[in-house]
C-alpha cells in the first residue's frame, strides 16, 4: 500500500477517534447538566467542520447561530397577533419571508451576525414551532436561552477538546502537521 495512503487512513482513524470521544463526552457532560436538547452544541461542531475546520470561522459560527436563535424566537413571539391579524397561512409566510430577507439582507452589513449560521439555527430552531405554540412566553425563553447557552459554551467546549486533541495528536507524532493534511 502507498505510505502516504497508510497516513491518510492512520489520521482519519486518529481523527474518528477524537471526534467520536469528544462527542459523546459532550453528550454525557451536557445530559449531565439536564440538558436533552445537545443539537445545538453539535451543530456548531458541524459548522465548524463544513466551513473548513478554520478557528478564524469560529465567530460567524457562534454569532450566527445565537442570531438564527434570537430570529427563530422573534418570530415565534410576533406568530400570535400576526396571525390573528391576517391569518395562519400568510401570517406565517410574512414573518418567514421578513426573516429570511433580514439574513440575506443583513449579510452585507452584519456579516458576523447574519449568515448561513443564522440561517441553519433559524431553520432548525422551528423545527419544533408546533410545540412552542402549546408552551407558556416564559417557558419558549428558557428553552431559546438554553438553547443559546448549549451552542456557545457545549459547541465551544466541545470543540476546544477536539481542537486541544488534535493538537496533542500532532505533538506526540500521532497526526501530520497542519500543512500536511491540506488538501485530504
């Protein structure tokens, strides 16, 4: 076999290896803490990996995904008199388009805040719209804030433990150096 193929494979395995661990510490540290909902820490780590893998993505990430929250709860909040107002179908559409226009939009200007980020955490966030339509204001708060919280500190927590592995797998000769991986 091609040595460079035996290091391909060596640091992938390295890499499932951190990752995985690092996952399911998450996912353990997190339940621990009460927390059911581990989707948002994990979908930082995703981000991260989609974007490159590159720290200097690390704060449109982060404050993306807070953005995308904070616009997921808005709407839920102005969902009621709106739809009131004008009813289910267009009520709904109006706020979705207002959002999503805002994202696009926002872009050019706020970059950091409003991008792809916000838009994958407002998505994801209504996923369960339905369900916040039968919870108390008081209750939709505490679930987008935890939610918030779960991103910022599980995300940043669990990707500081992959980033902090992969760098000690470096260290001991365990994984190639940076450069070396550009391009795998």
């Amino acid at each position: 076999m091609d040595p460079i193929k035996k290091i391909s494979i060596k640091a992938h395995f390295i890499l499932g290896l951190i990752i995985a661990s690092m996952v399911c510490l998450g996912v353990f540290i997190i339940g621990a803490l009460g927390i059911h909902a581990t989707w948002p820490a994990f979908f930082v780590m995703i981000s991260f990996f989609i974007s490159g893998a590159d720290v200097k993505n690390l704060p449109n990430i982060l404050i993306g995904s807070l953005t995308g929250l904070i616009l997921a709860f808005l709407l839920l909040i102005a969902a009621t008199p709106t739809i009131a107002a004008i009813g289910p179908t267009l009520g709904i559409l109006l706020l979705v388009w207002i959002v999503v226009f805002s994202i696009v939009f926002g872009k050019e200007f706020v970059p950091k805040a409003f991008n792809d980020f916000a838009f994958i955490y407002f998505t994801i966030a209504l996923i369960s719209a339905a369900e916040a339509a039968t919870m108390t204001p008081a209750a939709i708060i505490s679930e987008y804030v935890t939610w918030g919280l779960t991103a910022i500190i599980g995300g940043g927590g669990i990707l500081a433990g992959i980033i902090f592995c992969i760098t000690l797998a470096r260290k001991y000769g365990l994984l190639p150096p940076a450069s070396a991986e550009e391009g795998h």
